[in-house]
C-alpha cells in the first residue's frame, strides 16, 4: 500500500482544526483544514489506529465522513470510542454542497477534500456512540428490512412465471426467507424485552393504535432524537415536513424530500393502519379529505402528526392515553 504522505500530523495551530475522510473499500482518504497534504491509510484496525493516533496532538473541532453502506461503521465507532467529534453525513448532502461551491470533480482525493469542507462550513449534527444493544438492534432491523425486500422480489417474480420448476424453486426461496423473517422478528422482540430503556420505549409507542411491533423496533433503532428534538426537527429528520417552491409572485406546490427513507417507508405503513383504527387520525383525514385534499396530500399530512404525536409522547413520558389531544376527545 502507498501513502500520500508519511503522517497526517501538523503543527498545532490556532484556528479550530476540521478534517474530512473518505471512506473506501481499502482506503481511507483524510484531509486537515490545518494542511494541504493528504493523507491515505489502509482501511483495516491498524490503519484506523494511525488516524487517531494523528489527532492527539490537535483535537478536531469536527469530523466528518460519509454514510457509504456500513463500510464507515468501524472508522466511525472507533473514532467514537476515541471520544472524537464525529459526523455522519447522507452522500448526497455532500454531492450538492460540491457542486455548490464549483467543485464538480469526483476522486476519492477531492472528497475527502469536499468533506473537509463541509466540516468547516455546514456545521454537520455529531454522531452520538451507540450501547452494544443499540448496535445489534440496528443490525437486525436493516438485515430484516434487507429480507423484506428480497421476499417483495421473489413473489413478484412468482406472479411473472410459468414453469413449474421455477415456481417450485421460488416457493423455496419464499418459505426460507419467510422462516428467516419471522426468526429476525423473534430475536428483535428479545432484545428490546431485555433493555429496560427499549422495552419502556416499545410500551410507550405500541400504546398508539395503529402502531405495531415494526414501527416500534424501527424507532429504537433509527430515530433516537424522536423525544428530543422539536416538531419541526424532527418531521425534517424523517422527511414528512412540507418545503416551499415560491418565487416572487409564484406559489408553487409544497412538496416533502430527504429524510430518513426507511422510517419515512414504515411511517407510511403505520400511518395507512392509524387512519382506519386510530380515532385521532381517522377523524383528521376524514376533515382533510372534505377539505378536498387528495389522497396523497391527507397520507403525507398524517404521517407528519402521527410522528408529531409520538415525539410529543416520548418527550413526556405519556402513553397514548395520558395524551391531551387524546382526552379531548372524550374517547
């Protein structure tokens, strides 16, 4: 392997020291707002020690490195670990800050460069070190969610074909995935039943009609600041809140983008149950579709309050019963 220079250590400097790092199979590309060298590492144990050993001398104000489908997983605990501010950001963020300030070159140097900048300029929200339980409960619902997929494949293959050999081996691969998921959805419940703190979330969510088990472990997992931050916050976090398209005297239509798309996904599923058996919502849509919304437009609008109502529970303690809105009703 060939490094790009010996070490990624400089001089300690006054100005805060912000650091970019592209995450590849086998390398690591780092970047030092204090330096224009770049430095590249083996993306294995010792090359994440070599990184952080780097930083003792100067501590970053913030690091950032991208999601990059788990490969950033070891880097991003360890530098945890080592108590370093460290930021996560979505690919696609970074793209369009690139393009943004006329960088329209893609190399694994000029990214770690580009993330570098982002570290200075966007103020990136910082990772927080997730408990063993936390980790495994991840794992699990991305590899149920990784099954759930490929089962949606195969039946709809199932649907296209006509030989029975093909059908039979698709039968197969439908009854295993089938046996794996209802195993994955065993070892979730598990899990959360044995963590004090995710069992008393669960019994808070699972309070909401129209909120079940997947939902619920979904929360846990991937929505930590659902309690902690505000409404506005957190319908962005998900990807439910309305953005504007105006311009001068133009009013264009609000439309929702970004997100959290594998939460916003199960949200959706939830939100279609809470309008038929949640009184709460059900009388919401009723009002928004006499207001002549469409169906779209009423789906979206509930989504946003049911994660608004969930937030609100969470954030004080409340079962879904304890909840205000709900007393009003006089259900």
């Amino acid at each position: 392997m060939t490094h790009d220079s010996s070490q990624p250590v400089s001089p300690p400097s006054a100005s805060p020291l912000f650091v970019g790092i592209d995450v590849a199979k086998e390398t690591l590309d780092l970047a030092r707002s204090d330096s224009g060298e770049l430095f590249c590492s083996d993306n294995d144990p010792h090359g994440i020690r070599r990184i952080i050993e780097s930083f003792k001398a100067v501590r970053p104000a913030c690091i950032v490195i991208e999601s990059t489908g788990g490969l950033e997983r070891p880097l991003l605990e360890a530098l945890l670990d080592a108590d370093l501010p460290v930021a996560l950001v979505n690919p696609k963020r970074v793209r369009y800050f690139a393009v943004g300030i006329g960088i329209l070159a893609k190399t694994d140097p000029i990214d770690a460069r580009v993330l570098m900048k982002f570290a200075q300029l966007a103020a990136p929200r910082l990772a927080q070190k997730r408990s063993a339980n936390q980790a495994e409960l991840d794992e699990l619902i991305t590899c149920r969610r990784q099954l759930t997929a490929a089962r949606t494949t195969q039946a709809n293959c199932r649907l296209a074909t006509r030989s029975k050999s093909a059908l039979m081996a698709i039968d197969v691969v439908l009854k295993t995935l089938d046996k794996q998921i209802d195993a994955l959805d065993q070892k979730i419940r598990k899990l959360i039943d044995s963590d004090d703190d995710f069992k008393h979330l669960d019994r808070l969510l699972r309070s909401v009609p129209g909120v079940g088990p997947v939902l619920s472990a979904t929360r846990v997992a991937e929505l930590r600041e659902l309690g902690t931050t505000d409404r506005r916050q957190i319908t962005s976090l998900v990807g439910v809140a309305p953005f504007n398209c105006d311009s001068g005297t133009f009013q264009g239509k609000r439309s929702i983008r970004g997100g959290r798309t594998q939460v916003r996904c199960v949200l959706y599923m939830a939100t279609l149950a809470a309008m038929r058996f949640n009184p709460v919502l059900r009388i919401f849509a009723e009002r928004l579709g006499h207001a002549g919304k469409s169906a779209k437009v009423v789906i979206v609008a509930c989504m946003r309050k049911l994660l608004v109502l969930l937030n609100a529970m969470i954030r004080d303690d409340l079962s879904w019963n304890e909840l205000q809105v709900v007393k009003a009703l006089d259900l």
